[in-house]
C-alpha cells in the first residue's frame, strides 16, 4: 500500500510542476523583468503614439518627423511633467529602465531638455536603442 501511495504522491508533484511551468510560457502571462536597472540611450524617444508612429514613418521621412514633431510636456507647479507628446533624439543618455512596453519598446525615465528646464520624463525608446550598463 505504501508503494502506491508513494508513486501516486511523486505523479502528483509531477503533474503539478508541469501545469506550473506551461502557466510561466504562455504568452498572456506576467510582463518579464526589464533587462537592466540603469542603461543608456543612443536613438530617438518619447511618446508611445509618436514614438510608433516615428517607427512606422519611412527611413527617408523620419528626420522630418522628428523636426515637425518636437517632444513638449505639460510641467506642473510641483515640477512633474505629464501629458508629453512628440519625439527626441538621445545621445548616449544615461536612463534608469521603468518597465517593457511591448516586444520593440521599453518606458524609460530619461532626463529631457524641455522649454522651461530640464526634468525626469518617462518616455517609450525602442529595445534596440538600450545598452544596459554593465
């Protein structure tokens, strides 16, 4: 009797690790962890919208998209900035990594040159423009 208790016990464990680990590969589960803490940014950023809609703009139209697009935030009295629009370039810009947008694009906190100062701006920049500090 305890033999079939034993292996009726390590079937269960069995079926149990294999129901968890095909929850952790489906494609509908948890965000993964960003890649890094702190990284830097050598390519363009800014909104989501404008930052999709600059990756969808033909390579020979991105320089205008980018100058017709610049990037402005509404800046608060406490200093926060909100409701950005627009893209900026970036040259090797020291970020800390916020979260995974979607599979080409990360949100980042950069440093952004704005009309009345300098402030920390979260801002959406392709995956491929992210080197993690190392």
């Amino acid at each position: 009797m305890k033999p079939i208790l034993a292996s009726t016990l390590a079937l269960a464990s069995v079926i149990a690790l294999a129901g968890t680990a095909a929850k952790a590969d489906t494609p509908g589960g948890a965000p993964s962890d960003p890649p890094c803490s702190i990284g830097y940014v050598t390519g363009v950023g800014g909104a989501v919208q404008s930052l999709r809609e600059y990756l969808a703009t033909p390579d020979r139209d991105r320089y205008r998209y980018l100058a017709d697009n610049e990037f402005q935030c509404r800046i608060s009295d406490e200093g926060r900035a909100s409701g950005c629009t627009g893209v900026t370039s970036l040259r090797r810009e020291k970020v800390s990594v916020y979260d995974e947008i979607d599979s080409t694009t990360m949100a980042v906190v950069a440093r952004i040159e704005l009309e009345r100062g300098t402030y920390p701006v979260i801002i959406a920049v392709s995956k491929q423009d992210l080197r993690c500090d190392d």
